[in-house]
C-alpha cells in the first residue's frame, strides 16, 4: 500500500480499520486532531520515511480537554483535512465517531506519573495528560503501529508518551518531528486559527520570549528566577497572560541547578501563554 499508487482510504469504523490493515505490514501512524497544517503534513512526510502504510487518525479526544476549553468550538474539517493529505502519500485516515473509538464512557484511563504529567501543561490543564494517554493507547490498539510520528512542539506529550510505550513494552518506536514555523517564527498550531490579524501578528512575542530564556540559560549571573521573571514581565507588559515561562532539563522537564547550566546539561525554555482568548505554546532546546 502506498499514498501514490493507491487511492487514500477514509475509514470510520474500528472494523473497517482491521480489515483494511489485514494484510500489511504494521503501519506508520500520525495521530491528529485534524484541523491540519503544514506542521502535521511534514510529520506525514517523516512517516512515509519509515516504511509501511501511512495511517493519519483524525479524532478531537473530548477527555484531553477540561469543561471550558474549546471542544466544542474546535475545528472540524475533515474534507480538507483529507483533501491536504492526499498528496502527501497517506494511505489511510482513520476518522472515528466519539461512539466508534468511545462506545462506553471511557472509564478505563492511563494515568501517567504526576512527577512528569502534573508539570507545566499538567498543573495548568489537569488531567490533560490522562486524556492524551488513554486516546493514544487506544489509537495504538487499533492501528497497531510499529512506529508513531508526534511533533515536538507538544514537547511534554511526547515525553510523556514516549514513557508510557516504554514502560508498557509496547512494540512501538515513537518519533519525534521538529517544529514547524511560519515566515516570521510562530510554531504553526491549529489553535492559530483563532487569532484576530492584530493578535496573529503580536503571537511571535512568545517565540522571542523563549529565545531570550534560552539566550541566559547558560549565564548564571542571573537566576534562573529572575529570568523566568524577566520573560514573564516581557510577555505581561504587552498584553499577554503567560501560564509559564521557564527553563528545564530536556531529561526529566525539571528546572537545572546553576552547576547543570554551566555545565552544558541539555536544556529547553517552554512556555505557554494567553493572548486575548488564545492558549498558545512554544518550545526552544537550548
Ligand atoms: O497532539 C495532538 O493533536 C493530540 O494530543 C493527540 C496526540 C492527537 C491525542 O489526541
């Protein structure tokens, strides 16, 4: 099977899923919540590097959202969403109803450590992590992947993810695809779509912000605080509400001693931030 000498598949239903995948060697799958851009395409495009059918699902998890995120206002466009997928060589979209993938309250859930989950977009969004672990378990039942493509602008989620396929033993490589970012350096997101033309053209000040972070990381004569204070403040004077700005460990999503800065540890400023109504999030390694 192959996006250029097959037509793509749409496919609804679990049963439907199996039977297609019958007879192929264990896909290379791309979860979405649909809404795509450039960023999810160029994760199809590294999936296609790794052999196997190409499966995309298109699913909008409500249990990874909390009562007043924007489930309900998320974007549906499944036509062109598979309209941009096809010439990408994808083989097969999976795009279950909420009573395919959800037939009973999902009432068995995967709950990742709190020392990794509860952090950052953890603390802010509780249970996030828990809704993304069952989802993606699920998904991983269903398509029965040998390998699953997550961009690393969820920087956390694919840690996060990538634990629980470890210590499930999961025969699954999970990879990681870099950030993809408009002209002017905004990591590309559905959520951008929700941005007034004002706000989309201010939305780069979080990417800067990281920047700065990530331009003291190494340069102990100011705390790790008072960095973290000083992008905060940058963010704030201009209208936005940051969640968090900080600096951490690449291993473990923990803030390093001034000892590890110095040192060369492999660091990341993350942040997520409000402006006006929109939840944006960025990441930068450092
Ligand atoms: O990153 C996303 O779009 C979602 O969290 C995912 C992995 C598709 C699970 O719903």
């Amino acid at each position: 099977m192959s996006g250029e000498e097959f037509p793509m598949r749409v496919i609804h239903t679990l049963a439907e899923l199996r039977a297609a995948l019958a007879d192929q060697p264990r896909p290379v799958f791309v979860p979405t919540m649909g809404n795509l851009h450039a960023g999810h395409l160029s994760l199809v495009r590294e999936a296609r590097r790794h052999g196997g059918p190409v499966v995309v699902s298109i699913f909008v998890n409500r249990l990874q959202f909390l009562p007043h995120e924007d489930f309900d206002q998320y974007p549906r466009t499944l036509e062109r969403d598979c309209a941009l997928l096809e010439p990408e060589g994808c083989d097969i979209v999976f795009a279950p109803s909420e009573r395919e993938l959800y037939p009973q309250p999902q009432s068995y859930k995967v709950a990742p450590p709190p020392a990794l989950a509860d952090l950052l977009e953890g603390h802010f969004r509780p249970g996030f992590f828990t809704g993304v672990c069952t989802v993606v378990m699920k998904l991983f039942q269903c398509v029965q992947p040998s390998v699953a493509v997550f961009g690393q602008k969820d920087y956390q989620q694919l840690q996060v993810i990538q634990g629980m396929v470890e210590q499930f033993a999961m025969p699954i490589r999970v990879v990681g695809a870099p950030t993809v970012r408009a002209e002017d350096g905004l990591a590309l997101s559905s959520r951008n779509g929700y941005l007034g033309a004002q706000e989309r053209e201010e939305a780069i000040a979080l990417s800067t912000a990281l920047r700065e972070l990530a331009h003291g990381a190494r340069d102990v004569t100011q705390s790790l605080a008072e960095l973290e204070a000083a992008a905060d403040q940058a963010l704030r004077s201009r209208g936005w509400a940051p969640d968090y700005l900080t600096l951490r460990r690449r291993s473990d999503l923990l803030p390093p001693t001034d000892a590890q800065r110095v040192a060369g540890e492999p660091l990341v400023a993350l942040g997520a931030a409000r402006l006006g109504a929109t939840r944006l999030i960025d990441n930068l390694e450092c």
